[in-house]
C-alpha cells in the first residue's frame, strides 16, 4: 500500500494562497493610482490648503460664528 505524498514542512503551509497575493497587488496599484490622480488634481475646494502648524490666524481658509449668523438662509420671512 502506498502512503500519500506530502509536501516538505514549510514550504507550502506558510505562503499565502496566489489569489489572496494577487487580489492584494490590484488593491495597492488602485490605491497606488487613486492617490497619483488625487496629488494631480489638487485641493477640492479653493481656499482649502494643507493643514499648518502655525497659530498666527485662521489661515483665511475658515468660517466665523459671525459669518454663519450673518447669511441668509433663504426661509422666505
């Protein structure tokens, strides 16, 4: 009777399934794509900027309380 072949210790028991390598390569390349086409395009919104360290104002970027108070809201009184 023969016994059943088996693979040497480790060589298959540790690497991943090929399809979960694969599946892993698409997701960095998309992720890898997505950020080169969003570093192309810029900010969303003029005005946005990165964030900064520094404490001297608002950065001209930001809405007061006042401003927020002062628009109207279109409630047709």
């Amino acid at each position: 009777m023969e016994e059943p072949r088996q693979s040497p210790r480790g060589t298959r028991g540790l690497a991943p399934p090929p399809a979960l390598c694969g599946f892993l390569l698409l997701l960095v390349l998309v992720f890898g794509v997505s950020y080169a086409v969003g570093a192309q395009a810029g900010p969303v919104a003029p005005g946005m900027h990165g964030t900064s360290t520094s404490n001297g104002g608002d950065g001209g970027g930001g809405a007061d309380m006042n401003d927020m108070e002062n628009m109207d809201h279109g409630s047709g009184g």
